[in-house]
C-alpha cells in the first residue's frame, strides 16, 4: 500500500476525497501502527507503521483509503505502571479523535492491559477481536439553507430528553426509526415538541459511550450514556441507518430538520472522565496513547487515576493536549455537526487546575476567546464530587448554570417545609443573590425541578422512598430518600383524594418553573405524567421502566403545560433580561409609578423585613410590573406588557388573598389555577376584595385596569 507523509492536523481521520489522512498525538510512544481492517470484520488485520512524528503527533496520508474504512492504533512504548505508562501494543486502541466508532467492547480479560491473574505484569493477548473499531467518515454533508436558530436565553425553554428514552414507544414514529437520531427528527417528534412549546432540545450524551464491565455481567446497559469512549463520534447504539459512519449524516439529518422548526440543538457532554475507569480499567484509547496527558495521575503514586467523578478517572485538564482534544471536540460538534450549545455535566472538575476549583482555569479562559465555542449556549452543571465541588452561582460571565439551589428551595416551599419563604422569594425572582454581582442576568439560572438524575416529578409526589431494587445494588444506589410529601398513600392507589393532590403538586411545580425568572427546563415526559415506579436511577435500565410511555399520557397536564409555555411566551414580564430592583418603573396615566415587583402578605400589606420569617412563610402574593417592560410587536411598534398578581399558598388549607389597593389596580382577572386547570368561569376581583387559594396551590391574577 501506498504510504505518503501526511500532516500533523488535523487530528483523526481526515477523508479528502482521494485518500486519508491519519494523525496521532502521543508523547510517550516510541512506535506507533495503523491497523486496518476489512468491512467484513473477518479479523484480518493490516499494520502501516507510522513513520512521520512532529510535535509528537504521528501521521501519514493513505491514498485510495474512503470513508467506511475501519481502523485502530497499536502503540509500542514504555509500560511502567509506577509512573501512569501503560503502552501495550498487543492492545488496540481507538482513535481518540475517531468520528464514528463501529462495534461495542466484548468483556474479554483481552481488553485489560495487565493480567487479571497478576496485576502487575503487562498482558500479552491481543485485545482485537474484541474491540470496536474506528471509522473513516465522509465529511460531506447537505445543509442546504440550515441556519442555527440562536434563541436568545431569556427567550428559550428547553427540554432535556434521551433519544432512545424519548422515541421507543411512540406509536406514530415507524418501528425501526424509534430510539434513533431519526425518530428525533421525525415529523410527528417535531410536531409534538414545537406544540410542546419547547425552543431547544438538550440532549442526555451522544458521544460514543460503551456499557460497563460490571452493568454487562448483570444483564443490564448504560442507558444514560455518562461512559464516553469517543468525543468526535455520534453514538452508533441511536443510528437506524447503520455503524460504519452513516450514524454521522443522520445525526447531521435530526440537526437540520429540527433547525427548520426553530428547535436548538444542546448537548449534554462529558469531558471531565471517559469510559476507561481507574488504574484496573480497561485500555481501550486515552490509557493505552498517552495516559499522563489525558488522565489526572495521583501526586503520591502515579500508578493511580484521580478521581474527582465518581467514576475512576478525571481527564487532565492541565495538559495542552487533553485541553486541544476538549476544544477540538467541541468545535467540531460546532461547525461540522451545527449543534447550538453545550451542558457540561461535573463542569466543576474541568476548573480544577491543582486541587481546588478554580473560576479562572485555563479551560475557561480558553472557552472565552474561542472564536466558535464561545458563541453558543454554555450550560455548567456546577458541581463535581471532590472538595469543594459545589459550585453553584461561580462559574464565569459566559456560562450559565443548573440552578441546584432552585430545584431544593421549589421542592422545599411546595413540601411545606418552614422557613424556606425568603430563599424561595430569591429563586423565582431570578436568583440574583448568585448572579448578579459578576454581571450575569436572570437568564444565567438554568432553572429545574426535576432532570434524568432522580425522581420523575410524577415519582417526586408520589413516593417518598425509592425503589432501585431492578438495578442490582440492594436499594442503595441514587437518593437517598424524598422526604415526606404529605400525599398519603405511597405509589400506585385508587385513593381519589391522593390523586388528586398529585395531581395539583405536579401543576404547583411546572406553573412555579415557567413564572419564574430565568431559563425553564422541562425532564422528558414530565409534561405527560411518566413514571418510573420510584426508580430515581433509572442509569442503567434501558427498558420500558425509563421510556416514555405514550400510551398513558396525561392529557389534562399536557394541556396545562403547552398553555404555560404559550402564557409564558406572550409575556416578557416572566422572562426578564434584568433583575428586577424594587424601584418605581412606567407610569399609568397620572398615577405614580409603581415598583417593578412587590411581595404581599396574604391580608394584602407589603412584605416587612419581620414578615419573611414569620410562620404563615409558607403563602405569599407576588407583584410583578409589566409596565416597564416594552418589547416590539410584530410590525415593530413597542408596547407594554400586562402587571400579574401570583398568590402561592403552600399551606395544607385553603387560604383567602387580599387584592393590594387600588394603586396596584382597580380590577384583577384569575388567569392561572393550579387547583383547576381548566376553570368553567372567569374570576374577576376588584382592589381590596379578596380570592381564596385553595390548599397548596397557585393563582395568578392579570391586572385589568
């Protein structure tokens, strides 16, 4: 075979339309083989030493070779496991920057790099036969007119879903497209979500990931995909159209038909640890190519992987390589796969770069002046297991943020937990407490009740323990409890009064989410009332217990969701660029301005430093000004928005609301009932008259003169 030098960039596997370039870093190899194989997968195996090294990456150009081809790397080099070296080339790896991945891991002691027998000794079985291999794929792709639909934050509501969860019991998608990239972009997905009201879709991992050793002996998978092997490379388990690269262009396909419905594309990515675990995982790329750039190695005994995931391994942020290969992988899903933005799962460990999380890492100020990845949506989950790791409301101008503290202090007001009055007051108003003094707006706060990682929120009002036992940890995996909602009987019940208050709690949480300043995101079938049956770790069942049951919708909540993504949509006053600050704003007529917000007792007064701490903290009224806000109407002309009362009554009985005076307004229209989602008449107040608010509900008013 014909062998020409190539070049050192890029990385990967570059097709050019006569031939492929191949590229390889690693600092610590001393011979480095391409192996190729057939399409067949026969076993036979063709070995091109690469000859070329410049800046310690390892190339050359094969002319003739197309996209399909399937491929690895051998690496010859020291194995000293004293020192973090594991190169083995009886091994082979994946390419760290392979853009499709064909095949899953078959649990062989090959694909160990020691012996099981003796972990101290260097294994000497081939590990081929049982390892997927890399793909040549075609960089070419139609976009047509494609254009990112850039939905402003304070405009945007997003949807976190799995593409398998989301898609295998539709009964309108065709059967062999559920659980793909294709069902996502089938017309009756897409209906559903631009109906949803939804503006951006957030996708749980892609990535090529591979199902643990220990999950595969239990006779279970990695469902949510938190396992990346490959960080180029779609995963192949969701392609309907097959392995060897064409999981590529349909993943190309969702993207651009979603586009075309002004959805957004996010991605849920894991660069802080891969699949290959702790210093007894298996080599499968980064370990066996270069360990000591890609992984964090123990200060006290190399041998050993840090771990600050929970997981084994951290990816070595403090090395100009694993950064390259980080920021490489994410302009490319940028660019070459036009996906919109990113949520960086146990963000906190990408900013360690020593021991503490550091707000001004490398990492960030990399992000910052990239000219492609800086431009998109930038999602921390601002937390990661190790010292220090909780990091809400410290990430960087640029990044917004899972809004940890809202999901508790929400969950904690509707509980009817004490003394959660003031903090709650500061998680719907846009938590400016977190934000606002390093510059950031409202919209910075990802704001969530629920997300894949515990309860579904028809779970979280109905039962109070969970019930993991299908995972095959005894029960002790996920959460450790819910605490006691107060909803009688635990799970399924015929109770009607039961089900009923589930009923309200769940509307009390979504009405809470869309009123709320900042960026709602809504967990997959939420809306429609799914269960799990008390599994709050549904990671490892990818079954019919984590998928969307679209035979059992809730049609009463969906229609309750799709109308508060629609009121919330017709009202700017619910999503703010600004924090609001208590002053006066617009005017009406001759009346003195009034404050952008104002709190109220339930008798009416306004809220006094002594009131947030008393104990009927658990109901509130809540004036929201939307005279100061003006936004241009559809022939551009500038108008104001309508001024809402929202009256939140966590108590366990029913209580009566007094209409601020007729400063506020003369008359108030009921708009919203979480106790009645569809209400037979319209409730109309007049100032200093007043509205009973049922037991744990919410009622928002809408100012009419």
């Amino acid at each position: 075979m014909q062998v020409w030098p190539g070049e050192r960039y890029p990385l990967g596997a570059t097709y050019d339309g006569m031939g492929t370039n191949f590229a390889i870093f690693s600092e610590v190899a001393e011979r480095i083989e391409l192996c190729l194989f057939d399409e067949w997968d026969t076993g036979a195996e063709r070995r091109i030493e690469l000859r070329e090294v410049d800046a310690y990456v390892w190339h050359a150009y094969l002319p003739g070779i197309e996209p399909g081809q399937r491929y690895g790397y051998r690496v010859h080099g020291p194995y000293d496991q004293a020192n973090g070296l594991r190169c083995n080339p009886h091994k082979l790896l994946i390419d760290p920057y392979a853009k499709a991945i064909d095949g899953d891991v078959a649990w062989d002691p090959a694909v160990y790099d020691y012996d099981l027998d003796d972990p101290e000794r260097m294994s000497e079985t081939d590990s081929a036969p049982f390892m997927p291999k890399s793909v040549v794929v075609n960089p070419y792709f139609d976009w047509g007119n494609d254009k990112p639909p850039r939905t402003p934050y304070h405009h945007s509501v997003i949807y976190e879903a799995h593409v398998r969860g989301l898609t295998m019991r539709h009964p309108d998608i065709p059967e062999e497209l559920r659980g793909t990239y294709a069902a996502i972009a089938s017309p009756p997905m897409i209906d559903y979500l631009t109906r949803l009201g939804v503006t951006a879709i957030e996708l749980m991992p892609v990535h090529q990931f591979i199902h643990d050793h220990r999950l595969a002996d239990l006779g279970l998978r990695n469902y949510w995909g938190y396992n990346t092997i490959g960080f180029f490379a779609p995963h192949h388990g969701y392609s309907a159209l097959g392995r060897t690269g064409q999981q590529v262009q349909e993943f190309r396909g969702m993207v651009k038909a979603l586009h075309a419905a002004g959805i957004e594309v996010i991605l849920d990515v894991v660069y802080n640890h891969t699949a290959e675990g702790n210093h007894l995982g298996p080599s499968l790329s980064f370990k066996g190519v270069d360990a000591p750039s890609y992984y964090r190695l123990s200060e006290e005994d190399r041998r050993y992987f840090v771990d600050y995931t929970g997981t084994g391994n951290s990816l070595n942020v403090r090395s100009p390589h694993s950064l390259q290969l980080i920021m490489d992988s994410l302009r490319y899903w940028v660019t070459e796969m036009h996906v919109d933005g990113f949520r960086f799962d146990l963000a906190a460990t990408l900013a360690r770069e020593f021991y503490e999380v550091d707000r001004l890492s490398t990492f960030f100020e990399v992000v910052q002046q990239d000219p492609v990845v800086s431009r998109v949506k930038l999602i921390a989950e601002p937390w990661d297991v190790g010292p220090g790791g909780y990091q809400v409301g410290n990430f960087p101008p640029l990044w917004t943020e899972w809004n940890g503290k809202y999901r508790d202090t929400v969950r904690d007001f509707w509980r009817g937990e004490p003394a959660t009055l003031a903090e709650f007051a500061s998680r719907i108003s846009g938590s400016a407490d977190l934000y606002q003094d390093d510059g950031r707006r409202p919209f910075h706060s990802i704001n969530f009740v629920t997300v894949h990682d515990g309860f579904t929120l028809n779970d979280l009002v109905s039962y109070n323990d969970k019930h993991n036992e299908a995972n095959g940890e005894e029960n002790r995996d996920g959460e450790s409890h819910n605490r006691s909602w107060n909803c009688g009987v635990e799970g399924d019940t015929d109770d009607e009064a039961v089900l009923a208050l589930r009923a309200k709690q769940r509307r009390n949480f979504l009405a809470t989410l869309m009123l709320s300043q900042g960026v709602p995101m809504i967990g997959h079938g939420d809306e429609l009332g799914r269960t799990q049956r008390g599994n709050n770790n549904v990671y490892c069942q990818d079954s019919e217990l984590s998928w969307v049951d679209w035979d059992n919708v809730d049609e009463q909540l969906l229609e309750f969701v799709r109308a508060l993504t629609d009121f919330r949509k017709r009202h700017q006053v619910f999503r703010r660029r600004r924090f609001f600050t208590g002053l006066p704003v617009g005017g009406r007529g001759t009346d003195e301005p009034l404050p952008d917000l104002a709190w109220h007792t339930p008798d009416g007064r306004e809220m006094t430093g002594e009131d947030w701490g008393n104990d009927f903290g658990r109901s509130v009224a809540l004036f929201v000004n939307g005279e100061g806000i003006r936004e241009r109407g559809q022939y551009g002309q500038k108008h104001h928005d309508a001024s809402f009362l929202l009256c939140f009554n966590a108590h366990d009985a029913p209580l009566d609301f007094t209409m601020p005076g007729s400063e506020y307004g003369q008359k108030w229209e009921r708009v919203i009932s979480t106790a009645e989602p569809e209400p037979d008449d319209a409730t109309v107040i007049s100032a200093g008259g007043t509205i009973r608010v049922p037991d744990r509900s919410l009622v928002v008013l809408e100012r009419m003169i």
